[in-house]
C-alpha cells in the first residue's frame, strides 16, 4: 500500500508497542519513524514507553525510531512534516468524534504534499475519510478488508495534492 523511497519521514500515530513504527524503519534506508502515543494503559495492556523502546532495540532499530509522548489532536510538528503517516487501531480511543475530526485535521496538516496517510481501525473508517477529505486530503479508498490482523479491518487511505 505504500511505495516506498527509502527516505521518508514517517509518523505512527498511537504507536503503542511500536509495531508500524519500526516496521516502516526496516522499509527505510535514510528516513526515519517517529512513534507517538499518549501511553494509556487503558488502550493496550502494558502500553508504556519504556516497554516500546524495547521493542525498538529488540529490532536493532534505535537508530531509525524515535518515540515522543504526543496527542495526534495537537502535535508539536510543523506543518508539512511527514511523508507518510500510519496509524492503526487507534483513533476510535478518541470517544467524541468531533476530537477525531481533529485529530484528522492535524494528520492533514502534519502531512507534505505528495504525502500518504494509512489509517486501518476495526471501525468503518468512514467519518475518518469525510474529516480527512474537509481537510483537503485527497482520500483514495475507505473500505473493509479481511486480510489483516483480525478478522475485518477497515483501511482508509488519502494523499495530499503536491510534490514531496
């Protein structure tokens, strides 16, 4: 689903223990993967720091991931910051789904133009795909899929109009 360069700039929103993060480092030869999460146990079971950061080692990828504690719905990045951004069974977390249109709203403006956004949830990721299209995003598919980690997935994916 992504073509990968080898140089991208990429954010995994609620990272967790660090699965997309550091799978998209080994995608990476220059590039490099940043994780948030605000690390609420209630979210993931032994959803900690600390426990990520092992698995970043674990995977020899310290030197590719950087783990920061940071709310998707209002991120310290500058505008214009990613090439890519994952996120994968996260925002249904944010209850109110006015707070996951923000959160929408600031993975499109996190995002370069020429940029992809993968958001895969075991909601329909329908309101995902109409927040990110109010935002500017072009979205390119909001479907389910039975080929992933549980038995349906739902996968949006948006582009933003431009060049990287």
């Amino acid at each position: 689903m992504i073509a990968w360069r080898g140089d991208e700039q990429v954010l995994d929103v609620g990272t967790g223990r660090g699965l997309l993060a550091i799978g998209a480092a080994k995608c990476l030869s220059s590039g490099k993967a940043i994780g948030i999460d605000i690390w609420r146990a209630q979210d993931l079971s032994g959803n900690t720091m600390e426990n990520t950061l092992r698995n970043v080692a674990l995977e020899g990828m310290q030197g590719k991931v950087e783990l920061k504690k940071e709310d998707i719905r209002s991120t310290s990045f500058a505008d214009q910051s990613f090439d890519v951004i994952l996120s994968l069974l996260c925002l249904h977390n944010i209850e109110d789904e006015k707070e996951r249109d923000v959160a929408c709203h600031e993975i499109a403006r996190i995002l370069k133009p020429g940029g992809t956004v993968l958001i895969a949830d075991y909601i329909p990721t329908g309101g995902y795909a109409k927040a990110l299209a109010a935002a500017g995003l072009a979205v390119k598919s909001s479907k389910s899929h039975l080929r992933a980690a549980y038995a349906l997935m739902w996968i949006v994916t948006a582009t933003k109009e431009g060049n990287l």
